[in-house]
C-alpha cells in the first residue's frame, strides 16, 4: 500500500461517528500496515472523562477502515492494544494478502458514505425483526451482546434514566460549556456538531417516547424558527424506533474498542437496509444512571452504546458533518531500504 492508497483508506475511516464529532483518533502508516491512535488532545473531560465514549468512537473507525480496505481487495488483521507502552495506541490493522471484494463488501463500503446520525423523528414504520436479528449476530462478532429493549417496563426503566441524565447534563455548566465549544454554525466547520444536524424543536415536544441528545437547549430561541405552526395540522405520528443497548462483558478499552468495532459494522448494515439510527447516550455518560440502567434492565454486563435504529423521514436532507482532512490525521512512513 503506498500513501495515496493509505489516503483512501484513512478517508472512508474517518467518516465513522464519533461522539461530539470529536475524532479522536490519528494514523500512522507504512507500506503494510495501519496504526490507529486515540488522540488525546481532542478529549471530552466533562462527559467522558474515563474515554469511553472517544474509544469507542476508535472502535467504529477501525471497522469503517477494514471494510474499506476490503472493498479496496485487500485482506486486513486487527489486532487491538498490542502496545504496552502506550495505551492510547489502540489498534493496528495489518495487510496480510490481496481479496476480490465481494458484493458485501461493496455495500458495505458504499455505506459509509451513506451514513448520517438521523436524529429527526422517524417515520411510523416497524423495524424488521430480521434486520435486529442479524444486527445481533453481527456484534456477536465482536464480544458484544445487542439487547433491543422491548419488554414495557424495559422501556420505561431506558426513558426514565435518559431524562433523568438529560436533567442532569442541563444543569451542569460545565457540560454545557463543553457541548457548546463542540457545536458549529459554519457549514464547511471540520469537527463538532453542525446546529442544522440536530433538529430545532424542543426533543420533549417530539413524537417519540425516545429523548434525543438537546445539544441546542441553552439556545433555543436562537434556533427555533423553522416549526411551520399550522395549528390545525394534524398531529405528527409517533415513531417507531427499535430501541438496542450494546454491551460487554469487561468494562475496559479493549471491551470499549469492541463494541465500538460492533457499533460500526451495525451502522453499516442498518445503512444497507435503508434504514438509520442516532445514539442516545445520555445515561450512559454518568456513572450513576449507567449503572442503574445495569440494575433496573438486569443486565449481565456493561452497557455500552444505546441507539435508536428506524426508517428515516423522506425529507431527511440532514447536514454533513464535517471532517479534518486525511493530511491532518495521517503520517506516512515508507518502507525503510
Ligand atoms: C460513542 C458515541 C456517542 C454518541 N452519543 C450521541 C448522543 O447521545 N446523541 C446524539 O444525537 N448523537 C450521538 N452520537 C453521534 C455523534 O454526534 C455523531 O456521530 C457525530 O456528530 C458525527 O456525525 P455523523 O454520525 O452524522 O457522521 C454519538 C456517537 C458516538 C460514536
């Protein structure tokens, strides 16, 4: 692989979500392998002060990588925190031989830049139970169990704990301040959250039982122009989202970088269905909702990631978010003679 390969590869990656739209993440490259590094000056020390959330985010870009590498006919290894001496060195994907991508890995591949966090209410169409079955064996893969919260009181525990941390983060100044250094209103921004990404209404006045992130709420009179207010209209249809909690059995990085790999292959095959999904995170920031939602939902296990997978409204035209270019996060090294 020679550096404008690298640069293919590096920028498909890089379209992997990351919380905040922080990127986390730097590569090193040589001729036959990738180094995936969490770049620790774009931490997130208010809401994710363990680095969960950015490793997980490595998770999902390493995966975004691999399949992009597959696609490109080339065979990947992953190995995951083989450095002892440095632990922010989290994985490193070596090339072991050449491949005809198959029909799925085109798809795969094609995915990735299909996908968008859709955080606007979805349409009222149920998920096919096929599709979360699959979506189970997939984070299989990865050491991590994909539970869809069905059971009602299963439901109500989730919703209960996303408000009550929602409560919480609003109240807190110092969470505020951190969201706001991460939102952006310059449309060609290279990081954080683009304000037309999350949609301008109240997430309370949706029609949805699923509270969305409010990454707007300090500002809202700022933002809220856009509800057309017909007060005759009809009122919108309640979504109908299936509801999954990701999770391991271990609660370190290694654990972390899995169930992000298994976040990354779940968005793409949620993509390929035609469908999409947005994270909701909120109580798994804290660790006192995180492990309430542990006890109340009897899990055995760490919950991880907790996203919301359904059929996105006709009309989604949700903003890009933006990237840091390919030269910003990757040194080549060649061969050495
Ligand atoms: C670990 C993690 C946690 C996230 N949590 C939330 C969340 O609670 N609410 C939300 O709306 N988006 C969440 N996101 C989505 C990011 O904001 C999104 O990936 C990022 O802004 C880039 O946008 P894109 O996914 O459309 O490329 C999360 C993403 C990751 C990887």
């Amino acid at each position: 692989m020679d550096e404008q390969d690298w640069a293919q590869v590096v920028a498909a990656a890089t379209r992997a979500p990351s919380i905040h739209n922080t990127q986390p993440w730097r590569f090193v490259a040589t001729p036959d392998r990738l180094e995936v590094y969490l770049d620790t000056e774009r931490a997130l020390p208010v809401l994710d002060p363990t680095r969960r959330q950015q490793v997980i985010s490595c998770g999902s870009l390493v995966e975004f990588a691999v399949v992009a590498l597959s696609a490109a006919g080339r065979d990947g290894d992953v190995d995951l925190l083989t450095d002892d001496a440095d632990p922010d060195h989290l994985a490193t994907i070596e090339v072991t031989g050449t491949r005809e991508p198959t029909e799925e890995d085109r798809r795969l591949a094609a995915a990735i830049a299909q996908r968008h966090t859709v955080r606007a209410a979805f349409q009222p169409r149920a998920v096919p139970v096929d599709l979360v079955d699959r979506l189970q064996a997939e984070a299989g893969l990865f050491d991590t169990w994909l539970k869809p919260i069905t059971r009602s009181e299963e439901e109500v525990a989730t919703v209960f704990l996303i408000s009550r941390a929602e409560e919480m983060e609003q109240s807190d100044p110092a969470y505020v301040a951190e969201l706001e250094r991460w939102m952006r209103t310059d449309a060609a921004a290279v990081d954080g959250v683009p304000v037309e990404a999350v949609p301008a209404g109240d997430p309370h006045a949706r029609p949805s039982n699923w509270l969305i992130r409010d990454f707007v709420a300090g500002s809202r009179e700022q933002h809220a122009f856009l509800s057309s207010g017909d007060p005759d209209a009809p009122p919108p249809a309640v979504e109908r989202p299936v509801v999954v909690l990701l999770g391991t059995e271990g609660d370190d990085r290694y654990a972390w970088l899995q169930s992000g790999r298994a976040l990354g292959r779940v968005l793409l095959q949620v993509t390929v269905a035609g469908l999409a999904a947005s994270p909701l995170t909120q109580a798994l920031d804290w660790p006192a909702t995180r492990s309430r939602m542990q006890s109340r939902l009897s899990l055995v296990g760490h919950p991880q990631m907790l996203l919301r997978i359904g059929y996105p409204p006709e009309a989604a035209g949700s903003a890009v978010s933006g990237r840091r270019t390919v030269a910003d996060v990757l040194r080549f090294v060649p061969a050495s003679s």
